[in-house]
C-alpha cells in the first residue's frame, strides 16, 4: 500500500497543470479507498489467511460497510451475472450478500434463495474451507436471522450432508450442531459464540430438564464464551482498524450480550454482575453503525435483555427497555428480522416466544401498540 502512495505522489508530483494534477488526486483517493476496502473485505474473509478477495467482491464490501444494502445488493447481481466472474467471487458474494436480499425487497422468500446459495458453497469442493466455515456459520443463524421462518428451517435440513446435524424439532440444537460443525473445521469467533448462545438458551428452552442436563448447557457456553473472546481478540488483532466496524465483530457482540444474560440467570455470578453492562455497551455500539443489520440486532437484543430483567425481577427497567424497543418499531418497514419474527411467532401461536411476547405487552403499552401494529391487530 505504501508503495502505490508514493507512485501515485510521483506522478501527482510531475503534473504540468492543475486540472490533471486534480485528476490524478481524485485518482489516488478513489485507489486509497479500494486498498482501504481490501483490508475490510476480510471482516467477511478468510480472517485466519487465505487468498486477497478480489475487485468483485471489494465493491460489495464498500456500501455494505456504509450501510448501503441497495448498492451491495446491486453489486452482488453483477457479480452473480457477470461470465467472468471466478466461482470463488461467486461464492464470497453470495457470503456478503446473505440476507441483504430480503431486507432490500421485503421478501422473506429471498431468504430460503440465500440458504440454498449457502448449502452449495458448502459442499463445493473447489472452494477454501474458509468460504466453508463462512457459510456454515450464516447457515446456522439463518433460522434466527429469518425471524424463526419454518420454511428456512426445512430448508437448511432437508437434505445431506447436512440433515446429519438435524435434531428434530429443536432448531437451537440443531443449530448448534452446525455451529460445532463450522468451529471444528477451522475456529472463529462467529462460530464459538453462536454455540455459546444458543447452548445457554436451551435452559429456557425446555422446560423440565434435569439438572446434570442444564448444567452441562451451562459449563459448553462457558466453554465457547471463552473460546469466542479469544477468537474475538485474534481477529481484531489482524484487523485493528477495521474488525469493529464489520458484521463479523456485530455478531459477536449480541450474540456475547446475551450469553452473558442469559448466564446471570442460570449461573449467577459473575454474570450477574454483568449482563446489564453488556447490554448496554453494546447498543451504544451498534446504533453507531449504519448497517440495517446492526438496527435489526438493537431490536434483538432489546427484546432479550427484557427477557432476563422479567426473571431477574426488574419490571421497572424491563419496561424501559420494551418501550425503547416500541419507539425503534414506530414506523419502520416490513424488512427487518424482528418484524418477521413478531409476524411468525403471532401465526404460529401458541409458542414459548409468544408468550413472552403476550407478557410482555402487559409490561409496556407502548410496546402492545407497536407489535399489534405490525401483526395487523389494530
């Protein structure tokens, strides 16, 4: 990168008039910002080592980064369409794409299209392992990530190699599978604590479970929790400018937030002690981002972290933060995960969420108005 600058600043230099040296500065800022997106690209990529991505996939990376779903989504089309593009640029666009479909569109249907993207990234073999583990950690958040859609949860299983890792009518199991899955394949912090999450939420889950069963939940999100920090922390390392601003590093942070939370309740402390923090530190965090993701998991993680203040008893905070997750829903469009799942969880009632919800909406009038709004009961 040093290099080009200071070819670049030769050139500048020997210019013979204003007008072309301005051109050539405008030259040398939009090839800066191209390096710049280089370095990003690998929020997405190969962030143990592997192969520079290339200049296909580098001009999906830059509006995503700006929150421009549109425009990556429209960069993604090209590169999908385009006959020269390699099947590896295929492959990482379609990684950087996934779900970017359905918030463009407001279909939730793209998302059973990014699914099956997913599956044969997976089992291509002429690809890395790092475009492997890449898909299969999209893969085993999709459910989520589609608001609980049964649909994509048929799909991501219905078939091998992958209805190896289905528990039947467990999709956090089943998830968590995938996850380990991913993590023994090569380790990243994506996969570590979507296993940490999803194995401290089975204590809610199912009821009625012995204890030797909820502790041995309890010590494998331990477990990964740590093994997500030290991931975490490897990754920025090789990214010390650039990892946070990513959705790799967003992920992390919910996904850590409500680990933790839901630990203070089926552990104790140190949890207890913390969860409220991480929650809070973690919106300060993603509000700052200008993705629809990063607004997409603030809606998440508000309806969590209500969640854990009910059983920590707390109805004066849990109302605090359903009426600050109402003021978020107020007028926001059909796109956003937790609209669906609103939408989901309402059609396929009775379900441990709705009810949630349902007591929820006793808690905050606020929050009553917004989700009746959005299931059309108003």
């Amino acid at each position: 990168m040093i290099a080009v600058v200071a070819v670049a600043a030769a050139i500048v230099a020997a210019a013979n008039d204003m007008s072309h040296t301005l051109k050539l500065v405008a030259w040398l800022l939009g090839l800066l910002a191209i390096v710049g997106a280089a370095y990003a690209a690998y929020l997405y990529f190969h962030i143990a080592g592997s192969s520079t991505p290339s200049y296909l996939t580098l001009q999906i990376t830059q509006p995503k980064l700006l929150g421009d779903d549109k425009a990556a989504y429209a960069k993604y089309q090209a590169v999908m369409n385009d006959p020269n593009a390699s099947n590896e640029d295929k492959a990482r666009a379609s990684i950087l794409n996934a779900g970017a479909g359905a918030h463009v569109t407001g279909d939730p249907a793209a998302r059973l299209d990014d699914v099956r993207r997913l599956k044969q990234i997976v089992t291509d073999n002429s690809l890395t392992v790092y475009e492997h583990v890449d898909a299969i950690n999209l893969l085993a958040t999709a459910y989520n990530d589609s608001g609980r859609d049964k649909a994509v949860f048929q799909e991501i299983y219905k078939d091998a190699p992958f209805s190896a890792f289905l528990v039947p009518n467990d999709p956090q199991m089943s998830a968590l599978n995938l996850a380990e899955w991913s993590y023994g394949l090569a380790p990243s912090s994506e996969a570590a604590i979507t296993v940490a999450q999803l194995a401290s939420g089975k204590y809610f889950s199912s009821p009625n479970q012995s204890t030797s069963t909820v502790a041995s939940y309890i010590s494998t999100a331990e477990d990964y929790l740590k093994k997500a920090e030290a991931a975490s922390k490897a990754e920025q390392t090789k990214l010390p400018n650039i990892y946070q601003k990513g959705e790799r590093y967003l992920v992390y942070r919910i996904w850590r937030a409500i680990t933790i939370g839901r630990l203070a309740i089926e552990a104790g402390e140190p949890y207890k002690s913390q969860y409220r923090q991480e929650y809070e530190d973690f919106f300060k965090y993603a509000s700052a981002l200008p993705s629809v993701h990063g607004k997409d998991e603030v809606f998440y993680a508000r309806f969590q972290y209500a969640r854990i203040l009910a059983l920590d008893n707390d109805p004066q905070t849990e109302k605090q933060q359903l009426d600050l997750l109402a003021q978020g829903l107020n007028g926001i469009s059909d796109s956003y995960s937790f609209v669906w799942l609103l939408r989901n969880e309402h059609k396929n009632a009775p379900t441990v969420i709705w009810s949630q919800i349902q007591d929820m909406t006793k808690v905050s009038s606020d929050f009553k108005a917004a989700v009746d709004k959005i299931i059309g009961n108003n």
